[in-house]
C-alpha cells in the first residue's frame, strides 16, 4: 500500500509518516524513529519527546521547532484510525483507551474564527481577576488623562480597549519597538512587523515535491554542483536611502545555507572630491549580509564589502578597505574568489522556522568622521534587538543607492540534495528618518553557473517564497516573474 509521507522531521532531514496500525513513524526506508501517543512523539532511539501541535507544528522539549505535519489530511486519517481501533479493543485489556488531544490543523486553520462563530461550549471564559485588573488600568488611565487635551483622551480610550481585549481574552500581543536599535535612524512602524508569532503557514509541497532520504543521500554522495541560486531584485527607487530592513524566514536551513537578506550597493560619490575615478569590484553591488548555516552546522551572520579601488589625477591607485569597530575581537577576515574584500562572521543561533527583521543602517564615526554601517537582527518572536557587527567604510557622506537583491544559496554541494527554504516580506527603506515600504521585484534562477536541481517561488500575498533541492524532477522549470507584495 502507498504510504502518504505526512510529517517531515527536521532532526533526520526527512520526511516520514504515522502508521495506526503499529502507532510508529516510519521514515522513508521503513525504519521506526518515534512512537505516538497522545499527540506526542517519543523517540525510540533516545530520550527526545516531541509534541504535535494544533498549527502543525512539531515541537521539542524547549519548544523549538522539530519538524511539521505535510500532509494534514493524511495524518489526521491515521490519527481518526488509531482512534477507531482503539474503541474498537476498548475493554479487551489488548490497548489501552486514546485520550483526546489535539490534532494537528493545517495553518490555514489555525487562525481563531470570529468570536460569533465559537460555540459558548467552546469558549473560556476569563478569571474574574482578570476583570479586576482591567477596571484598575481603567481608573488609572482617566486619572493620568482627566487633565489633557482631546487627543491625548482619545488615545487613553483606545488603551483601555486595548488592555480590556487583551486581559478578557487571557492572551499576550507583542508590537514593534518604537525606537530604533540604535539612535539613528528610527525603527520600522509597526505595520512592517508581522502581527502572527512565528508558525508554520506554508504549504511547501504545493511548490515542490520533497526528495525522500534515500534520494537525498544518493545526491550528496556524488554532488559536484549547488543546488539552484534563486535571487530577487527589490526595486528601492531612484534616490538613496540610509536603512534597509527585511523581514525573513528559513523553515529548512539544512549545513551549506546562506539566506541572503541584501545585496546592496552604496553610493561612493564623495571620492569625486579627492580621485579622478573609483570603482567597486562588481558594478552595482558594494556589499551584502544575511545568516548562515556553516558546513559544520555553526550558525552565523555575515556582513562584506567589496574593496573600493580608486586612482587619483596623476595616475595614482588606492584600495580602501572597509574596517570592523564592532565586535573589537570578532574576525575580520578578508575574502577573494570574487573579487576582494572583507567580511565579519558573528555567532547568532538563527532558528528554522522562526521570524526576524534584518536592519543596516548608514551612521556616522564620532572618531573618523566617516560613514559607519551597522547590521541589527530581532527576534520577532522575542523582541529582542542583537547588534551584530559595525563597519567603518573609510569614506564620509555615503548611502545605500539602487535595487536592493535577496537570494537563496547552497554553498556546498555536500549538502546539495536537502531542502532548502527562505521567505521574505515587509521590504523597506529608510530617507529623511522615515521608513517606505518596497513591494516591487523580480525573481528568477540565477543561470551563471551550473546548478542543478529542482527548484520553486512564488508570492503568497505580502510574502516572497523560495525552496531548492539539488534533486531534480521535483518542480516544473520556471521562469522569471516579476511581482508586486501586498
């Protein structure tokens, strides 16, 4: 019987499915790796217990993610089926009785309906306490307004609606911060900032049909080409900008995995003032940044500058070079290949699955004068702000100019044959201390090198999809296409 592979499992890097019938999970070479009881997975070979949750997650102790349910509709069959046999033997002593739990929803379905649509059975109702709470938020917001102008009123009337949504319904709603992670320029609004924490939403197999372990195995053991380099040019503008922000995600970052967040280009026109010419290695990018997944499974954040070569009036020739000032003991190392330059890699425990906003941000050298270039992450799940690496360009007066690219890269043909995936959203720029949000691109394979494999994008709404694997046959060609986010 054809077996619907129904869970992908991130520790084993392979799909796999639940069998009512044995109450295991079975990867694709028939082997059991969990036994399922109750919505959880407890591991057969160690101690791992993983949970299944009700947006299709598949979590582990700490609550990271494990993996996820592919095929819903599959794995809720197994599930009503285990239920079945279990009534079925209930009182024979040959198994004992299935307790409910939850089962594990497509994302689809796992936003709350409308408060008109939920059974009064099925709704919670609050703790008094928490209604107590609400009426001394209230009492101290009038008293804090009592004195102000309408204005001020009206906004302590609408964080009083706020509180009371929040403290009735028992649940916890986070926003962007208001300040910028450092004091110039501001942080993006909060409509950039995805309002859902981070869970899985994406139907990948519509895109691409997964390899199976075997298949993947069979690839890396005899790669000697990268998986395809999927790229998208976001088109900023004309004008210069001193910020850039992304908001991103890798659901797969299997070992050999840059997610790219920008390819940017800055604007060097105040050499004019001191060299007959100037140039950068490749025209229209000066640099690039974004997280990765190292060969040995290390997790880093990575920020380049091409070197600036510039040749004065009598014939003269200068390299600048782009120096780090933050972290003062993080390796600066040059790199050459294509072409020459410096890059600074910092530690930073990206995980899959999880949202962050990516930020740089052009400033200025209280010591040299100098134009600095500072790279930001936040955890959207946390808030947290982690300040990764600042570089000093040697140069004053410069900015970010042009298209901005976001790409998708496998830099190992080892690890070729895995999926990888990358979604971005809530493009923006920021001129004059105000953030404008970039909507416009285009997406396409990279064709310069000799990839292989199987590949997908697509705009899901206000969100840009990629997913590669070097295993090929696994998705149609497609063709470049220009979008717009909503």
């Amino acid at each position: 019987m054809a077996r619907s592979y129904n869970v992908w499992l991130l520790k084993n890097n392979s799909q796999a499915y639940l069998d009512s019938g044995t109450r295991m999970i079975h990867d694709g070479g028939g082997h059991n790796l969990y036994r399922y009881e109750n919505g959880k997975l407890l591991e057969l070979s160690g101690d791992d217990v993983l949970v299944v949750k009700a947006d299709g997650r598949i979590v582990d102790k700490t609550g990271n993610q494990a993996g996820f349910v592919t095929d819903y509709a599959a794995f809720t069959e197994e599930i009503q089926n285990l239920k079945t046999r279990t009534a079925g033997t209930a009182g024979t002593g040959t198994q004992p009785e299935e307790k409910k739990t939850e089962s594990a929803k497509p994302a689809a379905a796992a936003e709350p309906r409308p408060d008109s649509q939920q059974s009064e059975k099925g709704k919670k109702k609050p703790h008094i306490w928490r209604y107590v709470l609400v009426v001394i938020g209230i009492i101290f917001l009038l008293n804090q307004n009592n004195s102000g102008s309408r204005d001020s009123r009206n906004q302590a009337a609408k964080s009083t609606s706020s509180l009371l949504s929040d403290v009735v319904s028992g649940e916890k709603k986070t926003s962007a911060p208001t300040k910028a992670p450092t004091a110039s320029p501001t942080a993006v609004p909060t409509a950039a900032v995805p309002t859902a924490a981070a869970r899985l939403e994406r139907n990948w197999q519509s895109m691409i049909t997964f390899p199976t372990a075997s298949e993947i195995d069979r690839y890396n053991s005899t790669a000697v080409n990268r998986s395809p380099y999927l790229q998208a040019w976001m088109q900023t503008g004309s004008k210069t900008f001193t910020g850039y922000s992304v908001n991103f995600r890798a659901e797969f970052q299997p070992n050999g995995t840059y997610c790219c967040l920008g390819n940017f280009d800055l604007d060097y026109s105040a050499l004019k003032k001191t060299y007959k010419s100037y140039r950068t290695e490749y025209n229209g990018v000066a640099g690039y940044a974004g997280l990765q997944r190292l060969s040995n499974g290390e997790l880093k954040s990575i920020l380049s500058f091409w070197d600036v070569f510039c040749t004065d009036k009598s014939g003269k020739t200068k390299t600048i070079r782009a120096q780090l000032v933050y972290p003062s003991s993080t390796d600066n190392d040059s790199f050459s290949g294509e072409g020459t330059g410096t890059h600074c890699l910092a530690d930073y425990p990206w995980k899959p699955g999880r949202w962050y906003q990516m930020q740089l941000l052009c400033g200025r050298s209280d010591t040299t004068g100098n134009t600095t270039v500072e790279q930001w992450v936040q955890d959207l799940s946390t808030s947290v702000w982690t300040k990764l690496c600042v570089y000093d360009l040697g140069v004053p007066n410069v900015s970010f100019k042009g298209n901005v690219c976001v790409f998708l890269e496998n830099f190992d043909p080892k690890y070729a044959g895995a999926i990888r995936s990358m979604e971005c959203r809530n493009f923006a720029v920021c001129r004059n201390k105000k953030w404008t949000g970039v909507t416009s691109g285009v997406v396409e394979k990279d064709i310069r090198m000799p990839y292989t494999g199987s590949y997908a994008y697509k705009v899901s709404g206000d969100t840009l999809c990629m997913i590669t694997t070097g295993v090929t046959g696994k998705a149609p060609e497609a063709k470049q296409m220009s979008f717009k986010l909503k």
